[in-house]
C-alpha cells in the first residue's frame, strides 16, 4: 500500500514494472475518473513508452481537473514540444506563469527553457 500516488508510480517504475503500473492506474482511474493525480501518472506512463499525443491528453485532463496542478502544467508543455506543437507549448507556459498561487520559480524557468 502506499500513501500517494507518486509513491506508488515511482516504485512501480523504478522495479520496471511500467505494464502493472498503468493496468493499476488504468483500474484507479475508473473508479476516480476525477482524481488529477491518476491522470497525471497516467501521462507519465503515456510519455515514458512514447505516446505523446496520449500524455499531453492525459496531463491536460489533470490540468483541468486541478488548474493549480503545476507540475502537470510543465509535462503538458514538454509533450507538445515533443509533439511540434510549440505554439500551445508556449501558452501552456504562459498560463503557468498566471497561475494564483504562484508555481515555483524553478517550474517558470522549466517552463520557458522548454519553449524558447
């Protein structure tokens, strides 16, 4: 059992476990289809097998979800650069550096650097 999300994610990915992880998830999720943080990893596993166009999806369900979700804001923005897509990429990070409460400092940097 573990006490967070991210917990759960990190220790299925580090014991290469990416399959178990998002079949987990994937089961979370259809109980929680509003739960950000199950998007989030989702998009995670999405982004580390290479599926961009379904972990800039899943990144932008958490963002929806939880606008002040920063994090998943900068993985939004990382998955369309990777997607071309640097226009949106850029209003991604522009939204981010709007956001009350304001994001990290070290998010905004993330951010631009990304899109520059």
């Amino acid at each position: 059992y573990y006490k967070s999300t991210s917990a759960c994610l990190s220790a299925l990915l580090a014991a290469g476990r990416r399959a178990a992880a998002e079949g987990h998830f994937r089961r979370v999720l259809a109980g929680r289809p509003f739960a950000p943080r199950i998007h989030y990893a989702l998009g995670v596993l999405a982004a580390a097998r290479g599926d961009l166009r379904t972990a800039e999806r899943a990144f932008g369900r958490a963002v929806a979800l939880a606008p002040a979700f920063h994090p998943a804001r900068l993985q939004r923005a990382a998955a369309l650069v990777g997607l071309s897509r640097r226009a949106k990429a850029r209003q991604v990070c522009r939204a981010l550096g709007r956001q009350r409460p304001a994001p990290p400092a070290t998010l905004r940097r993330r951010c631009a650097a990304l899109v520059r």
